[in-house]
C-alpha cells in the first residue's frame, strides 16, 4: 500500500501543474489576462513590437497540442487514482504512473521548445528578466519558501 501512495504522490505536482496550464490556456484566442501578461512582459523587459509578436507566436503555436496533452494528463491521473484507491495490482499503479510521467515529459519538451524560440529572440539581459518572471513568486499564486516547510504563504503580489 505504500508504493501505491507514493505513486499517487509522485504524480500529484504532475495534476496540479497540469490543471495551473489548463486553465492558463482555457480560451482559444488572447483573452484579457494573456493581453495583460504580454503588457507586462513588454514593459518589464523593454520588448520591441517585433519580439511580443514573436513571442505570441511561440505561446499560441502549441496551444492545440498542450490541451491534448493537458486532457491526456487529466485522464491518466484519473486513471492512476482510480487504480491506486481500488486496489489494484501495484504493477498496474506503477503502469499508470509512468503514462502520466511521459504525458508530462511531452509537455515539457513543447516548453523547451517555446522558451527556445524566446530566448532566440530577446538579448541576454531579457532573457535573465524572463527567466526571473517565469520562475514563480510574482502575482500568479507562487509560493515563498518551501511547500514542505509545514504553513507555506502566498507570494505577494
């Protein structure tokens, strides 16, 4: 019975990064908050016309691909919950864990994609400005301090 939580718990980061990106790309046109992240990027990184639309292009380029994937990730947890709390054979756990662990291997791939096509365009100071905007804290419910710390805080905004 262990290894079928740790299973769920190795997957769960997995869930809720998976559920953060689904909503972040729940509209199939520019919505009011990715025009209010564009503006933002634009103005704290000193962006020229040229890179924000290079860079609407590399977030709206995958967009169809992330939220196949995206649904993919969601089914594979449900199924991993499913087999995990009926007590299914912890091979058929371990099965579904390793499914949604290269759902969300894709997903990163398609990441490492987009920030490449970024970071081609931006010089180097941009690049450390985004890297920095991307890495969490900020106004978008990142967390200050470790999350196994016990009482983690919201960053403030």
């Amino acid at each position: 019975m262990k290894l079928v939580t740790k299973a769920a718990l190795a997957v769960l980061p997995i869930a809720l990064a998976a559920a953060t990106m689904t909503l972040a790309d729940s509209s199939g046109t520019p919505g009011a908050w990715q025009q209010r992240r564009m503006e933002k990027q634009q103005s704290k990184l000193g962006l020229s016309d040229e890179q924000t639309s290079t860079i609407q292009s590399a977030f709206s380029a995958d967009r169809d691909t992330r939220r196949q994937l995206h649904s993919q990730l969601r089914q594979a947890m449900s199924d991993l919950n499913q087999s995990a709390l009926n007590g299914a054979d912890t091979s058929v756990v371990q099965g579904k864990n390793a499914a949604g662990q290269q759902i969300f291997g894709q997903l990163f791939d398609l990441q490492a994609k987009r920030l490449a096509k970024i970071g081609a365009v931006l010089n180097p100071d941009q690049r450390k400005a985004f890297a920095q905007m991307k890495s969490g804290g900020g106004s978008h419910g990142g967390w200050k301090g470790s999350p196994l710390s016990g009482s983690p805080t919201p960053a403030e905004g």
